[in-house]
C-alpha cells in the first residue's frame, strides 16, 4: 500500500521514477543507474536477515546499499525502512 501512494505521488508531481525490486538491488551497480531510493514501509524487515527472492535482506542486499550510499548515492526510508540504518550501525 505504502509504495502504492509513493508512486501516485511521484506520477502527481512528475518526477521520473522507477520501480525496483530486490534482484536488481541485489545485483550491485546501483549509483550508475540512480541517485535515489527510496524505500516504501515494509520494504525492509525488521531482523532483515534470511528470505532471499523477492525479499531485501541484510546479508545481500545490504552490501549493495552501503557501496550505492558509500558512493554518493542517498536512501530515503519511509517507516519500517528505517530499520536498514541497523545495518551500516549508524546512530
């Protein structure tokens, strides 16, 4: 539900998007197609550990994310997201 209306927002106000999902993430490359993601509420798992498939998890898809943010990228996390900052031990 939550992506549904971060998308309807993006579409209201024109901004170009893309919907992706956790295979693309997971294969790596991330700053040279973006220079956002954002993360919708239950997009990230608390624990974020384990699934696999269609799922973002620590283990495979975190290293992807700290390399996009590590290199200039910005995530911006809407609710449960916010878990993922668990993962790089910010404060």
């Amino acid at each position: 539900m939550t992506s549904g209306w971060t998308r309807w927002l993006f579409e209201q106000y024109e901004f170009p998007f893309e919907v992706v999902y956790p295979p693309a993430l997971d294969a790596g490359d991330l700053k040279s197609k973006f220079d956002v993601l954002v993360l919708t509420d239950g997009a990230i798992r608390r624990g974020g550990s384990g699934g696999g498939g269609e799922r973002i998890t620590e283990d495979k898809t975190g290293p992807q994310l700290r390399k996009f943010v590590e290199s200039g990228g910005s995530i911006v996390t809407i609710g449960s997201s916010t878990s993922v900052a668990e993962w790089f031990a910010f404060p």
